[in-house]
C-alpha cells in the first residue's frame, strides 16, 4: 500500500472499486489513495480496529494490483526479479517477497501464490502488488519476463478483492464456502466454492491477525460484502489498515519502504535466501551488505509519553537530525506512541534511547522490538 494522496482534490477523476457504491450506502468517510476514490473510515478508526483485534472485520481492497501468471517457466522467470526462493513452494503456497532494481531498491512488495501445474505442465500463479506500484510492477514484470515462456493477465478490474481480518474471520467465512477452511495454513489459499461461485481465497493479511483475502467476480463480491456486513462483520477502511498493520510492523510501500531501501535494511532478511538460488537482480547488493552489515536499519521506536510522532518528523540522537519517522501512531490495541525510522546501525540496538522532534520541541524515545503486536491467535 501507498500513503494516502491529499493533492487529489477532484474526485471525478479516482477510480472506483465495484464495491464503492456499499461504502457510500454505509456513508463511509472518502479519500483520494493511489489515484483510487475510497473509504478511510465507517463508525470509526478506533472500533474498526478493535473489530479486527477482537472479533472480525472487512476491507475493500479491490484497488490492488492482480495478475495472473502461467508458464512452463513461471517460478524459473520469477526467480531473476525476487531475492526469494520460489522454487521451494509447493502448490497451495505463497510467499511474500520484493521486486528488486539493480541497486538492490525495492521497486514493490508483493505475495506470489502458486497453484501449481495444470494437465498441460504449464506453472500457474497469482501475484498481488500495490496500488500506487501496479503500472510500474506490471511494465517491470512484462520488460523482465521472457514472453514466450511466462504469459500475464492483469485481472485488477476484472476483480473484487476483500480482506476479511479477524480472530473470528474463518467463523464468519466457513459457511458461506463449500471447502474447509480450517485446513488452510497461515499464508496457504486455494481456489474454493463461494456462495455457490468459484472464488480464489487465501490465508493471508495486513493486519497482524488471522484472516482471509477473497478474490471473485465483481457481482460475487458485492453479495459477500453485503452477506457479510448482515452477518455482523464491521466494514473497515484505510484508516484501521493502517494503525493495524503498524502495530504489527508491517511495511507500508512509498513510506517504511520503496527504491531506496534493500530488503535488509528493512529488517526484510528473512525473505532473502542468498544460499538456495541462484544469480538474480540486486544480489551483488545484497551479498555486499551481508558480508560488511547494513549502514541503517529499519527499527521500532515507542514515544516515552503519548506525543505522537508523525511521518516525516525529525529522528534525534543527542540533539542531531539522525532520520525521519517513516510511520508513526498512536496503538489503539496498545495505548502507546508508536513508529518506525531508520537509523544507523549503531544506534538500532532494543532500548537505545533517541528523541523525535515535534513541533519544534523535542520529546523522548527509545527503540524497542518488532513487531509491536503480535496477535496470539494466528
């Protein structure tokens, strides 16, 4: 996801998800995101996100970028853009990784799914991007893809795409869908009977919580919104996307991370696999900062009070600019000022105490393990 654009002013010219109109009915609150028009908040930022975190709530996130891939050399093709594995899934997996420029830069972070081969032998997958990125990841994909091995369809208007996030979201789901849904792992899918249409679903998120990501047709989609909402699941907008994926640490593309930043800056090592494949774009980079250390890292800083600190406010080390918040909030889940900011990997150590300026005064701080929340039940 990309940070919401306040330059939009005419909303004439945002595109709209199929579900737009159900959040107007529900007198969402609108905003301009990523040249999109949708809802930031229904009842309210605090009880979406107490939905999520205690019982289930649901998102519109159709603006996301969706491509379908297949080839005999899909996860082969694959290989050469991201630092991950993708040899290793098994159909019915996905993996969460990052496109790479040269300079080891996050162009995009994205979810491969894989689903495996068809009876012609041909790999079939699915790819989630962002918004903000979804032209720019396509041109990428289609300039580094050989043609006549990998094909792509971008199915990003074609479909309806709803995160349903909860500790109680497979409650709320099971019925609806023929397949057993408490056999799906964490970051597993499939594609299932919903509402007697085919849907492809996956256990995946943004929130720090179990759940679920439905993709299906547009007139599907809008008869689940609606069978969902009646059932009592809490409509959510970007507002509690945002507070719940920061309380998990979860990067957020434009902001925690983008062109500038390596993966293993971003604290993202865990999906670089330098040892089990081969050559691919930004290794070099990447092999050069593993060997000698990063110079920065993407830490968790809490405020020692409740000022908030802001993106783009000032990050203080002994009086001296060291950085700018890349995201901060107030936890709803935790009470507690929280961001995040990349600081020089001296000063990134659990309980190195920093100050964040904010309106001209500075406030004190202190660095403090990720994630900020971690949900007990996923």
């Amino acid at each position: 996801m990309a940070k919401p654009d306040s330059s939009k002013s005419e909303t004439s010219t945002l595109a709209r998800t199929p579900l737009f109109d159900l959040a107007v009915e529900q007198q969402a609150r609108l905003t301009a995101f990523s040249g999109w028009e949708m809802p930031v908040q229904y009842s309210g930022i605090g009880k979406e996100h107490e939905a999520v975190r205690t019982s289930a709530g649901m998102f519109d996130i159709s603006h996301m970028g969706k491509f379908s891939l297949k080839g005999k050399q899909l996860r082969e093709q694959l290989q050469r853009l991201v630092p991950s594995d993708l040899m290793r899934l098994q159909a019915g997996e996905a993996q969460y990784t990052v496109l790479l420029n040269p300079q080891a830069g996050i162009i995009d972070d994205i979810i491969f799914y894989y689903q495996g081969e068809d009876e012609t032998g041909e790999q079939r997958g699915m790819l989630i991007v962002n918004a903000a990125t979804c032209n720019k990841d396509k041109d990428w994909l289609l300039g580094n893809l050989d043609p006549a091995v990998v094909s792509l369809q971008d199915l990003t208007l074609a479909k309806v795409l709803i995160a349903l996030q909860g500790p109680q979201a497979v409650t709320y789901l099971q019925p609806l869908v023929e397949e057993d849904l408490t056999l799906l792992k964490f970051f597993g899918h499939l594609e299932a009977t919903l509402l007697g249409k085919s849907a492809f679903i996956a256990r995946t998120g943004y929130t720090g919580e179990d759940g679920f990501e439905v993709m299906v047709d547009p007139v599907v989609g809008i008869e689940l919104w609606r069978t969902l909402l009646n059932a009592g699941v809490t409509p959510c907008g970007l507002g509690a996307r945002d507070t719940l994926r920061l309380e998990a640490a979860l990067a957020l593309y434009g902001q925690d991370i983008d062109e500038t930043t390596t993966p293993l800056e971003a604290g993202l090592g865990w999906l670089v696999h330098l040892e089990s494949k081969g050559d691919f774009i930004g290794r070099s980079v990447l092999e050069q900062q593993k060997a000698t250390g990063v110079q920065r890292r993407l830490v968790g800083i809490q405020m020692g009070g409740r000022h908030i600190a802001r993106h783009g406010y000032p990050v203080l080390s002994e009086g001296k600019a060291i950085s700018e918040v890349t995201s901060g909030t107030l936890a709803p889940t935790l009470g507690k000022a929280i961001a995040l900011a990349y600081v020089p990997a001296t000063l990134a150590k659990i309980g190195q105490s920093l100050d964040v300026e904010i309106r001209g005064k500075s406030y004190p701080a202190f660095v403090v393990k990720k994630p900020f929340y971690r949900s007990s039940r996923k």
